[in-house]
C-alpha cells in the first residue's frame, strides 16, 4: 500500500509538472505562437485581403482602455483563424479565445497531450466535466489581456441556450462587466465575400454558394484565391458594455434580458453595416408594387377616392401600376459597372482627376451604419450624380436611389440611369393628387427597406454659380415618411461638388442672359461631343458632418408627430436652409473663382499680372482667417493665378490691351520708357463678364457676410462708428438679399457683426476706439478694402434697381413671365450702352426673377405703388453710390 502511495505521489507530481500546475488547458484556446509552416500558409492564405488601418488603431486603443471581445454574426473557422493570423501579423489585438469553440487542428502536440490529460486528473478528482465558465478560465485570461472571439448566430448555440439551459457567452460577459472597472468593448465585425447587393430571388448558382454574407464553403475558396480584393472585412461601431449596462432603460432588468438585447443590438450593428456597404435587399418591380398596394392605409386611400368618384378600386389599381412604372428606379449591378467604366474614362480624360478626402468616406459610412442617409449635393453640372455614385461604387459603398427629373427619362439614357439607380420625379405635382400620393408611398417604401437617396435639394442645376435657394417638395416628403414611422433614424448628408470649370458654361451664359433652356435629348447629346475635346481641370468632393432629424427637432418645443403643417414646414425650412450652409461650408476655393472675383471687384481700367497677384493675395488671406479649404494647386498661388488667367484668356474672357503713349510726354521720356519692358496689361472682355460671375459665384458665400457689413460701413459716412450704428442696415441688407444668399441660422446678427470686426481689426482696416467702447474707426488703407469687399454686391444693385425701374413703367399684369424678362433684359443692355449700368453681369435672368419676386412679396404689384417703389429706389441709390 505504501509503495502504491509513492506511485500515486509521484504520478501526481509529475502530473502537476507536466500540466504546469493549473488545469487551463482547453480546445478553445489558440496558441499564439504557431509552427514556421503553419504561419506561412496562413500568411499566404489570408495576404490579399485588405486591411482597415482605422479598425486596426481602435482595436489597439481599445485594447488599451480595456478588453477587447470581437463578434462575428455567422460562426466561422475561416473567420476566426484570420483574426488570429492576420491581426497578430499587424500587431493588433486579435483573438486567443473562442467561446463554445474547439480547436484541435493547429495545436501542439504538448498541449493536446495537456488537454486531454487535464479533462482526466480533473474528473478523477473532482468528479466533474472541467469547465471554462464554472472554472473562470475566460475571466482570467480576459483579465491577462488576452482577447476573446463569440459568435452571434449558430444552432449550436441556439439549442444551448434555450433547451439545454447552458452558459452563454454574452451572459457570462455581462456578469463579469458587472464586476469590473474597466470596460469590455464588443467589437462587432463584418465580413463580406463581394459588394453585390443581395436579391430576394438567388437563383441555382445563388443557392449552391450561398450569398455574400454567408457564402458556401466554395465560394469563400475561389474569392480568397481568385478576387481576394473583393472580400472585405470591416468593424462596425463598438458596445461598451459598462455604459450599455448603466444605460436607463437598462437599469433594475434581469440578466437574461440584458444579455437578449446586448446580442441584438450587436446583430443589428452588423446588419446595419452590411446595408451601409451592400446596401439593403433588391426586390423585383412587381414585389415592389405589391408592397405599395398591400399597405393597409394606401388601400384605404384608394377606396375613399374611388367611392368619392364613383368608380372601382381597380381602376385606381391601374394608374398606380402605371406612375409606380414611370417612377421607380432599377439596380443592375452590369448597368453600374459600364457606368463607372464611363466615368472613370471622363475623370482620365476630361479632368484632371476627382479630389475626394478620405475623411468624407468616413463620415459618410459612420452614418449609414445607423440608419439610412439622404445625400443632398450641390447640382452644379449634369454629371454631379455621375461622379457622386461612382466614388461611393468604387469605395464599397452602395450607390444610393437618384431623384432625377423626368426630362431625363429620353432614350437611351433614361434607361440607363433608371438601371443604376435614379427614379424619376416629375418637375409640379399640381393637379395629379394620386400620383402625388404614390411618390410619397414610394418614397416611404424606400426609406423603410433602408436604401440611401440623393436628391438636390436646388431643384435644377445652378446657372449663376452660387447656392440656389432650396426647394423644398422632396424634402418635405421625405420628413413626412419619417414621422410616419419609416425608419427609426435618418441623416442628411451635405456635399459639395465642384469644378475648376464645369462643362455647361456656354449653355448657362445662354440660359442666364434670357434664352430658353433646351430639353434634353439623343440629338442634344449627341451635338454636345465636342465638349469631349477639353479639359476641365480637376472635380473636387467634400462630405460635411451628417445631420441627423433629431438634432434638428430638439430645438423645437413640440414633438414632431404633433406639429400641425404650419410648424411642419418650418421644420423643413430650417433643414433646407442647414444643408445649403453647411454645402458652402464645404466650397472649395479654386484659383478660377479667386481670379475672376478679383477682376470683377476691382480693376475698372485693366490690370496687369503683378496687380492681379495682389489682389488674389489679398483674398486668399481674408479665406484663410475664414477657415475656407483652397484647392491644393494654390500651394503655389502665383502659378495657379497664372494657368487660370491664361485659360481665361484662351477662352476670350479677358484680353491682353497695350496702353498707349501719352502723346504729351517729350521724346526724351517715350525714349525711356521705351527703353523699359512693358508689362502686359489686361481687361475683362464686357460680353464675357457673366461667365466670370459665374466663377466668381463659387466663393462668393465666404464674402457676404463681410460684403454686408463693410457697405454698412461706408453707408455710415464718417469714419467712427459703433457697432449698434450697423446692426440695423446689416439686416436691412440680409433681407434685400433673402433671395440671393444662405445665412447662418445658429447666429445673432450681433455675432455674425462681431466675428467680421474682428477680422477687420486683425487687418488692420478698422481699429478700436481707445477709450469708447463698442466704438471703432476706419483707416485709410481700410476704407479702399472695405470697398473692394462691399463691390461683391454691386451687380445685385444694379439688377435689383433695373427690375424696379421697369416695375415703375408697367403695371404687373401688363406682361407675363416670359415678355417681363425680356423685358428686363431690353432694358438692361439699354441702360449698358448709355453707361448708367456699370456691370454687364447684371443684366442676369436669374437675378430679375429673384429681384422681382422679392419686391412684389413687399407689396410692390404694379406703378401705382409709388410710395414704395420711391422708397427702395432711395435705398437703393443710396447703398450704390458708396460701391467703386
């Protein structure tokens, strides 16, 4: 019996030694430290994929901060292994622990022999199935710093859960959280083999490999080895489990239901994530239309009209089925690649290239993976759409639904914008109340299966070169499906999209000086191939900060889903006005504008290149102190003034003139200038003025403000002002110009004046009253900038006292529309060649309807409101006459 002990002593001892003292031997444990064979083919399997460096660096902060648990929807042995090899590789967090997984291929020889040998000494001597959970295994290796993988969906898991009652990792997590300082970050990743959205019918291929969520076993081989390109792995916005558990909704509830919500929220994270880059389900033309049809308050709709007119349901039925086909959008994956075919060739060939920060990208798919995003570009060119889908396309990003107008339904190239994407909207609703009702119901559909829209928010393109005012029909749809229940969230995005030239311009100085705009058409774009020929420099593309609807709703005191109308459109007003803003805030600068705003504000007689330069300068300093983004190829200023001055000159906006020699001078003094290089000189060709304003049109909203403000200033008279002397002509101003230009919503008048001073006493152009306070004075030097910022504004005078000359002459109802413009545009070039308009831009068609507009909204309806048309001819004159 003794020598049986001493057996038994020292098989324990050699047990202990050889378990190394602790029973933590499991299978579901990676070794971190792999053979040299293993690791090269892993290396080799798993080296196409690409790999998010941003993903890397939360990671790697997180792991920092706390512990780190990624999650997979989809229980994978490819997935987990490539988190193992690939992250480690990268230095990178990366999982050592599997819950409820087992790993026996890749494990040591020593550490097989560890486990099972561990599973026998822990039976016999404890009489019990040694267990990770029950042992704490997991907590202390999450402790160590190790990380861990879990997955959210297996049958497995599902049958452990719920039949067999066993442990669950999320439980297990949230227990431990409970227990801890530092945080767990579930770290929610998506893996996807290829970026074409998924249809509700796959077909025989389709079924056999699976789709690109969960493909089949064949079809993750052949995309690693054939298109590793196109397996794209991402993460998705982290949990922090100590702030998801003190959350208060969450406070005083079970375990059970903590652990329930904590899994759908990191599957709906996924989910979400997978929609932002594959964008949700495609549906067939017909499921779509039964969809709208099935709708219980549609259908009710529909019988309401039918009895009101007397006539069958299914006739209704049928002019649905029609609109929903003159409308609805198509997805062809085969359509979008030739398109991008098409607008990669246009970038190579027509321009030099797209300018596009990744910070835009960013954003962009930071809010997609919370809800469906409403892109609102600019429109400044027919190929806005063009360029905006293919970036998205190109980045892994689902190109979103287009609102286009029909006039862009022509053959062929509705059909081709109708398969990638773009449904159509007709330009007035009035009369077709059914047809108004199955776009909303259209529209509602959308947002609700999460599809990504753009629309332009401008309505048509711009032809002056600025912001137009918004339009506000789609929007306020839009809204409206939200507040009935379309989505839980949406964003707006604000985008700009700019040109160094656009390639329209020709058709918008026509357009601008009064001549009608031309359909679109086969024939139109077939005659337009000679635009192929140039080049237009570069495109440029800025994302601002998405706007989400509840931001803007909790600075009104009534819920949404109680406003009346009235309230309703104010929201949607308020909206509008925050994404034109926060477009310009996003207005790259380019070398074309800044030179064609200096020679439009300044130089009446000419300038020459030394001039010029100067100017620019001066405006690239008042930019900078706006924190306005100028095009990188104004790193070097003095040559990018130049190319833009030399393509105007090619284009024949400006010429070269030769100043002649004063016939006074004596011979001795024509010999020495003569005897002087002269430097070339230059002016603006007068019928070419308006494609300038175009240009100058692009940066003009960083110049309002200050444009406002200094001719308040000059109004003022004398040289010592206080800032209450200007507040009152500055709004007096903003509303002159309602119709023209966006202000800041989120400031005072008091702070948009301050901001300005500032600025001004930075330069040095106004300087504070040393013992008065609010009190300041105007210098020498100040006095003539001052102008050249106020002479921003004096083509709009001259418009707007042009249009109330003619208003003083006629009565309103004297002319219609069309003869009222020409009438304004006779006028103008009348008063041109007489010299009493100064400003060849001012002669504008757009500007006379803004000008007209504005003034019959005062109350001036025809020449017999004599009082009020003296009274803005006064103001008007008066504000003139300090302008250079």
């Amino acid at each position: 019996m003794r020598i049986l002990n001493k057996i038994m002593a020292f098989f324990r001892r050699w047990m202990d030694r050889f378990l190394q003292g602790t029973y933590d031997h499991f299978w579901c444990h990676l070794p971190e430290k792999r053979g040299w064979l293993t690791r090269l083919m892993l290396r080799l399997f798993y080296t196409g994929i690409t790999v998010n460096e941003d993903d890397l660096e939360s990671l790697r902060q997180m792991q920092k901060d706390g512990i780190v648990v990624f999650a997979t929807k989809y229980r994978s042995l490819f997935e987990t292994l490539y988190f193992h090899n690939r992250y480690s590789d990268l230095k990178a967090p990366f999982p050592e622990i599997a819950f409820d997984r087992r790993f026996i291929l890749g494990q040591p020889i020593l550490r097989i022999f560890r486990i099972i040998l561990g599973h026998i000494d822990h039976m016999l001597r404890f009489r019990a199935i040694h267990n990770p959970y029950k042992s704490h295994y997991f907590r202390r290796q999450l402790c160590a710093g190790k990380s861990a993988l879990v997955s959210m969906v297996s049958e497995k898991g599902f049958y452990k859960r719920y039949v067999k009652q066993g442990p669950d990792p999320l439980t297990y997590l949230l227990r431990m959280q409970m227990d801890l300082e530092r945080p767990i970050y579930i770290a929610p990743h998506l893996f996807l083999y290829g970026t074409k959205p998924q249809k509700t019918k796959h077909g025989v291929l389709g079924a056999g490999f699976g789709t690109e969520e969960k493909p089949g076993r064949f079809k993750r081989i052949s995309t690693l080895f054939r298109t590793p390109d196109k397996l794209l792995v991402e993460m998705s916005e982290p949990i922090n489990l100590k702030k998801f558990i003190e959350k208060p909704k969450h406070k005083n509830r079970t375990i059970e239901y903590l652990s329930y919500a904590l899994r759908q929220k990191i599957i709906e994270r996924i989910n979400q994530h997978r929609r932002s880059v594959l964008g949700p389900v495609l549906k067939t033309p017909l499921e779509l239309k039964e969809t709208v049809l099935r709708n219980e308050e549609f259908r009710r709709y529909l019988q309401e009209r039918a009895i009101s007119q007397g006539k069958q349901v299914q006739d209704f039925h049928k002019e649905v089925d029609k609109y929903l086909t003159e409308i609805a959008a198509k997805y062809n994956t085969n359509y979008i690649n030739f398109l991008k075919m098409c607008v990669r060739w246009l970038t190579d060939n027509m321009f030099d290239g797209v300018d596009l920060d990744n910070e835009s990208l960013r954003k962009f798919r930071k809010a997609s993976q919370k809800g469906p995003v409403v892109l609102v570009p600019c429109h400044k060119s027919h190929i806005d759409y063009l360029i905006l889908s293919y970036l998205l396309f190109v980045n892994n990003l689902p190109c979103p639904l287009i609102a286009a107008g029909k006039n862009l339904s022509f053959f062929p190239m509705g059909t081709i914008f109708r398969n990638c994407g773009a449904f159509f909207i007709r330009r007035t609703f009035k009369g077709a109340a059914l047809y108004s009702r199955v776009f909303a119901e259209y529209i509602h559909r959308l947002l609700e299966e999460g599809f990504n829209i753009e629309f332009f928010l401008e309505g048509g393109r711009s032809r002056t070169g600025k912001l137009v005012l918004p339009k506000f029909g789609l929007l306020s749809i839009l809204l409206a499906a939200y507040r009935n229940g379309a989505c839980k969230n949406l964003y707006f995005m604000p985008i700009y999209i700019g040109y160094d030239r656009v390639i329209e311009e020709g058709e918008y100085l026509h357009e601008v000086e009064g001549g009608q705009k031309k359909a679109e058409s086969l024939s139109g774009l077939v005659k337009a191939r000679k635009v192929l020929k140039r080049r237009y420099g570069s495109i440029f593309v800025r994302f601002d900060e998405p706007i989400h609807i509840q931001a803007v709703l909790s600075q009104f005191d009534k819920p949404f889903e109680k406003m009346d109308n009235a309230e309703q459109g104010v929201v949607c007003r308020n909206l509008g006005h925050r994404i034109i803003m926060a477009i310009n805030r996003q207005t790259v600068v380019t070398p074309q504008s800044l030179v064609a705003a200096a020679v439009l504000t300044d130089f009446p007689e000419g300038f020459t290149e030394a001039e010029l330069f100067e100017r620019v300068g001066f405006l690239i300093s008042f930019l900078k102190n706006q924190e306005a983004e100028l095009s990188s190829t104004l790193e070097e200023p003095k040559y990018a003034v130049k190319s833009a001055l030399e393509s105007f000159v090619n284009d024949k906006f400006i010429k070269v003139i030769e100043e002649e020699d004063d016939k006074d001078n004596n011979e001795e003094e024509k010999r020495e200038e003569d005897s002087e290089p002269q430097e070339t000189r230059y002016k603006v060709v007068d019928k070419r003025r308006i494609n300038l304003e175009y240009y100058k049109n692009n940066c003009i909203s960083f110049f309002i403000p200050a444009a406002l403000a200094s001719l308040c200033v000059l109004a003022d008279e004398d040289d010592t002002f206080t800032l209450s002397q200007i507040v009152e002509p500055y709004e007096e101003l903003q509303t002159l110009f309602k119709n023209e230009f966006h202000y800041d919503l989120d400031t005072t008048l008091d702070q948009q004046l301050r901001k300005i001073l500032k600025n001004a006493i930075d330069q040095h152009y106004v300087i504070p009253h040393p013992t008065l306070p609010e009190t300041y004075t105007v210098t020498e030097e100040g006095r003539k900038m001052l102008g050249i910022y106020a002479s921003f504004l004096k083509n709009f005078f001259e418009s707007y006292l042009l249009v109330l000359k003619v208003m003083s002459l006629q009565p309103s109802k004297a002319l219609d529309k069309k003869d009222r413009m020409k009438k304004f545009s006779a006028m103008g070039f009348s008063q041109y060649k007489k010299g009493e308009l100064s400003c060849m831009e001012a002669i504008s068609k757009i500007t006379f309807e803004n000008a007209y507009s504005f003034f019959t909204a005062q109350g001036i309806k025809d020449k017999e409101d004599v009082e009020k048309i003296e009274e803005y001819n006064r103001k008007l004159n008066r504000y003139l006459s300090f302008l250079p």
